[in-house]
C-alpha cells in the first residue's frame, strides 16, 4: 500500500497535469479527493473502502479484475501496515493481516458483471462513466464480454507492470506482454464490430512518451502509466514494498519512514515527468506530419525484429547490421 503522503503527491500531480488519477486499492481519502482533478475510484473484489459516498464523488468507477502483473490473483496486506488511518479508510480492524480475494464474490460471470455495471450506474445517477480493469490473460474473450456489458472504457493491463505484492515466479512468467495485448484487443473487436463502441486504455511497463506514442499507433486511445509515475515521485526501487521498510516513505505506513517524503516537492517531480511524456507525444507526432494524436496508425510504424513483426504484423526488413535497439520503431 502507497503511503497518504504518495497518493496525494500523486493527486496534485496529477491535477497539475490536467490528467485523471486513480485511488487503487483501498478506497478513498478526503485529501487524495481534494487533491486530484479527474479521480477514477476503483473497486476490488473484498470492497475494501467502497462506499456509495465516494462513489458519488468520483468522477468515474472502475471495476478491478486483475492486473497485468499478477493476473487472477488476490494479494497480502501485513498487518504492521494497516494502521488505525488505513483501517478507518478500508472499514476494517486495525493491525490485523488483510488478505484481498482474487475474484469478486458477487461477479461468478459476465451476466453478474453486467448487473454490476447497472449497478453502479444507478447508484451515480447514469453521470459518470464505468470501466474494467484486466489484467492481460484470455484478452479476445475478456474484451468482448466487456464491450457487451456496457463498459465506457477497458483498462488493459500487460505483464510488464509492476506490482509490490507478488511473487517473482508470478511477476516473471504469468500473463501476456503489453505488446501483444493491444493487438489481440483490437482484433478482438474488429471481429464483433464494435472497435468505435469502446475505448482501451494501455498500461503495463509504459515508461515513456515514446511508448505512449507506439501504443497510440497501435490502436490504444490512451495510455496510464503507474511504476514511472511512482519511480518520478521519489522511488529508488529497494524493493521494500512488501514489508513497509521504504525509507523513501512511498510504500509504507511507518511514520518514520513517510515523515521523509516531501509531497508537494514530489508533486511537482511528477508533474515535470508528465509533462515530458507529454512534450515527448507532442513532438513525435509533429514529426510524422500530424496536428492530433488522433492521427496517429499502424502506417507509423516499422518492426525492428522479426518476431515483433509477428506478433504486430508490422512490416519488418532485416537490417545490414545488428543495430536495432528495440521491437518496433517510429518511421516517417
């Protein structure tokens, strides 16, 4: 769990940016909702600080199913972590082990899911949009069941993302890459005629406005970046997450850790990281000879090896010499 000061670093940086920021896991704080601009309030399948109050004050809801990096897995939240703050937050005793299912107990199928969505558009009066988040796995069939269900928009997690609360032969090995999962999607809704009836959404191992650009083209109407964001807002990747010893103060709930982070210093390092990503789309897309990222396509694109050629269908001729420095590149 990201400390109070992280989440609402995060929210004015994201707020600073002009962009929409989520809650993740664990319901909502009044500081992280006073400090974001566009905030998406996720629920996960133990409800943990989901309440119709909140839920009213999003300004959209996401229905978690699971992530790219850990897909079809709940998590661990060590009792020395949940302190009485977070406890009041999630609605649950304080200093107790907090384990997270890995499925909604209420969602067995997609006619469940849709009765959910209804749900939650009821409960919000029908003004804010509804989404799912999906971890990369059965992508063709997940992603028509959510364009059938009525979701305003798909989240669509690849393997590549990071997560504190796995384990690595899991993080490692579970899962389909980023790449794929895109143009899987897109298939997927080409086959049932519905590619302009939802939007997708690409996360997972994003680092750049680089890649933002080749997700552009791919055929993501945007992107959402979570370990870069964490890793401009002062992470040193010392890999404490787990056990709340970051002496960065980001992943922990130990006061003496998080009296260290500053959040408006961190703030202000992730809105310079935004804007970069913002200035790198920005100039790539100049360079193609477009005004609107809109714009952006396949056409855009070359594969630089052969087997990200075929996993794209991108075209691909063998370089004079080993000199490419990734899968697919940008060509004008």
């Amino acid at each position: 769990a990201l400390s109070r000061s992280t989440k609402y670093a995060i929210a004015m940086g994201s707020a600073m940016s002009g962009i929409a920021e989520n809650t993740g896991e664990g319901g909502m704080s009044d500081a992280q909702r006073d400090a974001a601009g566009q905030l998406i309030f996720q629920c996960l399948g133990g409800r943990l600080g989901w309440n119709i109050h909140d839920m009213r004050r999003a300004d959209a809801l996401e229905i978690y199913i699971s992530q790219g990096a850990k897909p079809g897995l709940g998590g661990q939240l060590m009792a020395k972590k949940v302190t009485p703050e977070l406890a009041e937050i999630r609605g649950i005793p304080s200093g107790i082990d907090l384990r997270s299912p890995s499925r909604h107990p209420d969602i067995l199928g997609a006619d469940d899911l849709v009765i959910k969505v209804e749900e939650f558009r009821e409960a919000t009066g029908y003004e804010v949009p509804v989404s799912v988040k999906l971890g990369a796995g059965r992508i063709r069939d997940d992603i028509k069941i959510a364009t059938k269900d009525g979701f305003d928009f798909v989240e669509l997690d690849g393997m590549q993302g990071s997560t504190g609360a796995g384990s690595a032969e899991v993080i490692d090995n579970v899962g389909i890459p980023t790449l794929p999962a895109i143009i899987e999607a897109i298939e997927a809704l080409e086959e049932i005629d519905a590619r302009d009836k939802i939007q997708l959404v690409l996360m997972g191992g994003l680092r750049d406005g680089v890649d933002a650009v080749k997700a552009l083209c791919l055929g993501a109407d945007a992107v959402a970046f979570g370990t870069s964001v964490i890793v401009a807002g002062g992470c040193i990747s010392c890999m404490q997450c787990h056990i709340g010893q970051c002496v960065t103060g980001i992943a922990t709930q130990d006061p003496e850790h998080e009296k260290r982070y500053q959040p408006e210093v961190e703030a202000s390092n992730i809105h310079r990281f935004l804007e970069s990503v913002r200035w790198q789309i920005a100039a790539i897309t100049r360079g193609l000879g477009y005004d609107d990222v809109t714009s952006l396509n396949r056409d855009d694109l070359v594969a630089l090896t052969p087997e990200a050629a075929d996993i794209t269908g991108l075209p691909y001729e063998p370089p004079m010499a080993d000199t490419a420095q990734g899968q697919v590149g940008v060509t004008s």
